[in-house]
C-alpha cells in the first residue's frame, strides 16, 4: 500500500513535483559524499605512492640518544627476519655545503649505494641525463696502495680546511677526467637534491652534458664542512674544527617534497662516518618490506624483536602530519555533507506531509474498516524509507558513475602550471568501504522522516 501511494497520480500535482524534488535533494547530497571521500582517498593514494619513492616501509631509530650503536650488526640482524627484504644502516647529521662562493645548510645522508637503491626508488628521481653514482674509488674495490692515497688526500683536505683553501680541497676533481692516473683516487660521488643544486648554483644540465661526454667530474663539485665531534671550537681559527672534503656531482634528484628537496646530499656511507668520526653507528635503519608483507605489521614484529631501545615507525608513521591532514579534512567534509543531507531530509518531511494530508478521506476509511492507527503510522514508515532508498541508491550509483569516469579519463582537472603539478587531475580512488559509510547518514535520515510522518498520519485516524 505504502509503494502504492507513492506512485499514484497526485489530486495536486505539486506534491508530484515536490516528491521528485525531495528524491534529487537526497541523491545529490549522497552523490556528493561518494564523490568527495573518493577525491581524498585518491589524495591520500597519490601522497602514499609519492612518499614510497623516497621513505622505507620501516625506519628505525633509536630512542635514546643520536645514533645506533653497532648498527651494522642490527642491520644484518633485522635482515633475517621473515618479511624483511632488505635492512641497511644510514648516516645523517647536518653539514655545510660550499661550491663557487655558494654555502648553504644541509643534511648530509651516507648510504649503502646498493641497498638503499633497493629501499628507496631513488632511480626514478634522478634529473635526466644524470645518474645514480655514489662511488668511494672509481676503480672499486680499492688496493691498498689506493687507500693509503685516500688517507693522505683525505689529510690534505683536513688541513686545507683549516685554512680553507678552495685549491687544495678541489684537487681530486680533475680538470679533464681523461688525463687521471689509474690508481689516483678521485673525490667521492655524491647525488644532491634539486634544492641545493639551485642555492648552490649547480646546473643539473651541464653535470647531465658531462656525463654524455664521459666527463662526469668535470667541473661540477661541492665541498663539505661537518664540525668535528672531537674538537673544541678554535676561536682563533674556527675552521680547524670541521671535518671536510670535497664531492664530485654525479647526479641530482627531485621528489616532490619540500622536506627532502631542498636540503639532502647523499654520499656514501662510509664517507659520511669518516666526516661524522664514527665507526659502525648509525642515525637511522632502514628496512624495505618484502612483496605482500604489510609494513605496519612487519614494524611491530620488528619492534617485539629489538626491544624499547629503539623508535620502529612503518611509512605512515613517519609521514604522520600529511596523512593526518588528509584524514581530518576528509572526516570534516563527510560531517558537514552529512549536515547537508539532514537539512534534505526535511524535504521528504513536508512532501510527506503533503501525501498525508491528501489521503486523510483512505486513513479515515481504512481506520473505519479496521485498520490500526499502528497499521497506519507503518504505511506512511514505509513510505518515507522508499523515498530515501531511491535517493540513497540513485545518489551511490551517479557518484560511483563520475568516480570511475574521473578514475580513468581525468576529465576534471586541476588549476595551475602543469610544471609545477604532481597530478594533473583530480586524483579520485573509489573504495567501498566509503559505500557502505554513505548509508549510515543515509539510514539515520530515513529513520528520522519515517518516525516524524507515522507520527503525523495517525493524526488523521478515526477516533474510536
């Protein structure tokens, strides 16, 4: 009976008209939620896939103090352990860097050039034409005659840091990579980010022109001035307490986030604990998850295995603040869209109404011939709950529709330079578990009208 009144002709056709109304207001205000959770699940996606370039699935730290002790030893540890890919031990700590009467601050990152391309997607964010090259020696392994003249270079450079002269400290770049000595070893490789390659002054494209002509130290390096852990500060002359030496340029690289861009150069790891003075500590472990191993789970089994000395954070951990952003604007969103949804609600109320009010004369009948005023206030229930569903489903299925086309066309895009965009449109991921989410307004909406009109049609029953 309740589907019957729906859909029969109107004495008025306002009321017709209004119910549609009240449909649409229902399915746009649920078409908008659908759309806008798929917009920020697909922000969320595009800032998970960008920081899986550049941050491990699981970084280690310690909890007390600046550095890992033995860190290599760990890192060989947590390697063993199921759902570990691959752990290796990493050297951070503030530095300055000089080049062509440039200086700027930065943050000097020693690596195993290997295992930590094998953590982070490093090669994927390389400027074109430049390349991934930390290299200690270029004629690895070294000999032992090439580590002796890599000590007496790097106690050159100590000296000519004290009296910092530029000469001196650039002499292992050569003028022309031809004319090198087999045995010499040439300065450490290093990889910048864009960031500092811009303070500094460095052009991405010439190191790019010298790598094409097989020049690549070619007249592209920075020095680097670490204080020494060791020392006091000479106030007589205070650049006898930085440890220093100079980086040949191989490549320079961008990931889109401001936090790594504009302050990192890369080097070897073994570089960075003889500027840093330290042995077999590190700053950092990082660890790279294994194909289909959640890396939330595989930090707390890590965390279970090396005790409360140290800090095991999984990639959202670590990138807490943007992914929270994201979390509060997308809930905040559903909130006040839910809002407008209610505020829609009272649409069906009074169309509702409206319906009642013009089958009083059939309640009037059918509480003559029987009917209860419970049996009554259900008709008109059932009625209110129609309404919604056709709204909440045709509002589901018209988001759903734009999503997927979004998804995979792009057809709506973003305002800006396309330099300067990560994406250029809006990014959209339809999950349906946001479906399901949809309804919960959705329910309570129907419940609310379907309450407030059996409450209001048994107004019209016959007193008995």
């Amino acid at each position: 009976m309740a589907l019957r009144y729906l859909f029969s002709r109107k004495s008025h056709s306002a009321v017709g008209i209004i119910a549609i109304v009240s449909v649409c207001g229902i399915a746009v205000a649920t078409m908008a939620i659908v759309c806008v959770l798929s917009v920020f699940n697909g922000f969320h996606s595009v800032i998970s896939e960008r920081d899986s370039r550049i941050t491990p699935d699981v970084a280690i730290t310690p909890a007390h103090g600046a550095y890992i002790p033995q860190a290599d030893s760990l890192a060989g540890r947590i390697a063993t352990l199921k759902g570990v890919a691959c752990a290796t031990p990493v050297v951070s700590d503030n530095a300055v860097a000089y080049h062509d009467g440039r200086q700027t601050p930065v943050t000097l990152t020693g690596v195993k050039p290997e295992e930590y391309r094998e953590i982070i997607q490093i090669d994927s964010l390389l400027y074109p034409g430049t390349r991934y090259n930390l290299s200690y020696y270029d004629t690895p392994p070294p000999s032992e005659e090439t580590e002796l003249q890599a000590a007496e270079v790097a106690q050159i450079e100590t000296t000519a840091a004290a009296e910092f002269d530029e000469a001196a400290l650039f002499a292992d770049i050569p003028a022309d990579s031809g004319n090198m000595a087999e045995t010499a070893p040439t300065a450490p490789h290093a990889l910048l980010s864009i960031g500092i390659a811009s303070r500094l002054g460095v052009d991405a494209g010439d190191i790019s022109q010298n790598i094409f002509n097989g020049k690549e130290t070619v007249g592209e390096g920075v020095i680097i001035f670490i204080p020494r852990r060791t020392a006091t500060l000479n106030t007589i002359n205070p650049t006898s307490s930085f440890m220093a030496d100079s980086l040949a340029i191989s490549g320079v690289y961008a990931s889109d986030q401001s936090e790594f861009d504009s302050e990192t150069v890369i080097v070897d790891i073994e570089l960075a604990r003889r500027l840093l003075e330290y042995d077999h500590e590190a700053t950092a472990i990082y660890v790279a998850a294994s194909k289909n191993t959640d890396p939330a789970r595989l930090a707390e089994e890590i965390s279970g295995v090396i005790g409360e000395d140290y800090v095991v954070k999984d990639r959202m951990e670590q990138q807490t603040l943007n992914f929270r952003m994201i979390s509060i604007e997308k809930w905040v969103t559903f909130f006040i869209l839910s809002f407008i949804l209610l505020i829609a609600s009272f649409n069906i109320i009074s169309t509702l109404s409206m319906l009642i009010v013009e089958k009083k004369h059939n309640i009037l009948t059918l509480t003559r011939i029987g009917a209860s005023r419970r049996l009554i206030g259900r008709i008109f229930w059932w009625e209110s709950i129609m309404v919604c569903t056709m709204g909440t489903l045709s509002g589901i299925m018209l988001g759903s529709i734009l999503c997927l086309l979004q998804q995979h066309y792009g057809f709506i895009g973003m305002s800006g330079s396309e330099a300067t965009l990560i994406v250029q449109s809006y990014p959209v991921r339809l999950q349906w578990s946001d479906i399901l989410l949809v309804i919960i307004p959705s329910l309570g909406v129907a419940m609310l009208t379907a309450s407030i009109s059996a409450k209001f049609s048994q107004r019209f029953t016959a007193k008995r």
